[in-house]
C-alpha cells in the first residue's frame, strides 16, 4: 500500500505539476477524445476517416423542371407599342438629340427637353446636370436594341465620342427612358 501510495503522490505532486506531466495529459485527452470519435462514428470505408462527405452529387433542383439558366434560346417577346405611340427607338432617337442639346442651350431649356421623355426616377437623377457635361456632340448610327421583355428594352446609340446605352420602360405615357449610361471607346 505505501508503494501505491508513494506512486499517486509522486504523480500528483511531482510529474502533473511539470511542463512535461501537463503535456501527456493533454496527449492522452486528445488521442482518447480522437479514439472515441471513430468508434461512434462507425465508417463504413476506412479510408472514410471522420469525414461525412455524400456518396453522390447534391441534387437542389428537380431535374424535370425545366431550363431554369440566364441563357435561354427562345427569342424574347417583342415590345408593346400602343398604336399611334412612340416605338422605342423613336423614343430613344428623341431623347438622344434632346441629350446632346444644342450650343446655347440653358440648362432649363435642355431639362424641358428631356422631361417628357423621362422617367421620374431618372428626371430626379438628372437634376443639377448641366447641357455641358454631355461628352457628344452628335449621334453616329442608327440605335441597336436589345429586347429583354414586352416592357422593358435597351438600345445603344453610337454617338461620335463612344456609345449611349438606354433602358426604356413602358408607361401610361408611352416608352420613357429609365436609364441613362455613357460608354466610352
């Protein structure tokens, strides 16, 4: 029994209280939490390890459904145009040579042209500019157009210092423009 006894104490007392003690217990932990582990586990492979990686591919959408991809083959639906109404390119062509103004032009003046055939958004955007910072003079080519739905296209003007890029939208007013953007060369 003192044999015993001399043995805990001396564990107790000498060798946990070391750096060394410390570190075989901290060994011993880990190996028997990492053993454990791989009994609950219970691999099937053991090549497996601790892993739970699925035995196939993750199936999110139901195959059958359909193409649900940005790119689609079937041509989009043609814009809407009330009869009698401003096509969008008529629309787009207006409010380009409203855009460019002309040299003289007030700033009030430039902002009455553009007004009819802007979205409020896009009126509220454009207030505080100014005729002069438009950085074209004239346009040089007839207006590409992209149709996205039956409300809603974009055209891109060729002007002679890069491209105007608009997003037109219908209205109770007809094709206003909703978007203005600048594309340089």
């Amino acid at each position: 029994m003192t044999v015993m006894r001399r043995a805990l104490e001396f564990l107790f007392t000498r060798a946990l209280r070391s750096r060394l003690g410390v570190a075989l217990v901290i060994g011993v932990v880990v190996v028997g939490v990492l053993g454990a582990a791989r009994l609950i586990s219970n691999p099937g492979d053991s090549a497996d390890g601790l892993s739970s990686r699925p035995d196939g591919p993750i199936i999110t959408v139901d195959p059958t459904a359909g193409d649900d991809g940005l790119l689609n083959s079937a041509a989009p639906p043609s814009p809407v145009t009330s009869p009698g109404a401003r096509t969008p390119e008529q629309t787009a062509d207006r409010f380009a040579k409203a855009w460019l103004g002309r040299p003289g032009m007030t700033t009030e003046e430039w902002q009455a042209g553009l007004r009819p055939l802007s979205t409020p958004g896009l009126r509220e955007k454009l207030t505080g500019a100014e005729p002069e910072s438009v950085p074209a003079e004239k346009v040089a080519g007839p207006p590409t157009m992209r149709e996205r739905t039956e409300t809603f296209v974009e055209l891109l003007l060729p002007l002679d210092a890069g491209g105007l890029r608009l997003e037109l939208v219908t209205s109770d007013d007809g094709w206003l423009v909703d978007v203005l953007d600048w594309e340089r060369p």
